[in-house]
C-alpha cells in the first residue's frame, strides 16, 4: 500500500484510506503581446530569424532566451487544504509577526 505525507505539516496519509488533496502550481514569465504599427511590417523578419539561428548556430546562449517555467505539485492533508484555500499566498501567516514587549 502506497503511504503519502502532507507536504504543509507531514502528517501521514494512506492511499485510497485517507482524503487527501493535490495543487499543481505553474509559474511561467507573463507575456503581454505589444501591438503590432506599421513599422513593424516594414521589418525585415527573415533577416532577424537569420541572425538569431546564426547565432545559436555560434553558440550564443542569449540569442533566443525562452521565459522560465516551473510546476509544483503538492499532497495536502484536509486541514492544510483548508488552510491553502482561505490564504493561498500565505499572506496572513506573513502578518502574524509577535514582539516581546521590551
């Protein structure tokens, strides 16, 4: 029998026994599509798309740079499910700062 852990507080869960919740997460880079003006139609895009292989070809990392891409996935137990879903961000566990009174 497969035996799972809450990656939030690692309690012990067992398969097709106890609830248990998965959150994938994705983050990517954002891309905002500029608008296209007419001198963009005016470019010469073969020449470009030339020079970039060329330079990959040389060995140019930088030539054409993908945007980072990262998935998580998470088991969570009930209560932590709970938890994610009223403070995804964690946000107010990031707000509960206590200070002694000196």
């Amino acid at each position: 029998m497969m035996h799972f852990s809450c990656d939030q507080c690692g309690k012990e869960m067992r398969a097709n026994c106890d609830p248990r919740y998965v959150i994938k997460i994705e983050v990517r880079a954002a891309h905002d599509p500029t608008e296209l003006t007419d001198d963009d139609f005016d470019d010469d895009h073969m020449e470009m798309l030339s020079e970039l292989l060329r330079d990959m070809n040389e060995g140019e990392e930088s030539a054409l740079l993908l945007p980072p891409r990262q998935e998580f996935r998470y088991d969570l137990c009930p209560d932590c499910y709970e938890k994610f879903l009223r403070d995804p961000l964690s946000r107010e566990q990031a707000q509960k700062l206590y200070f002694s009174e000196n």
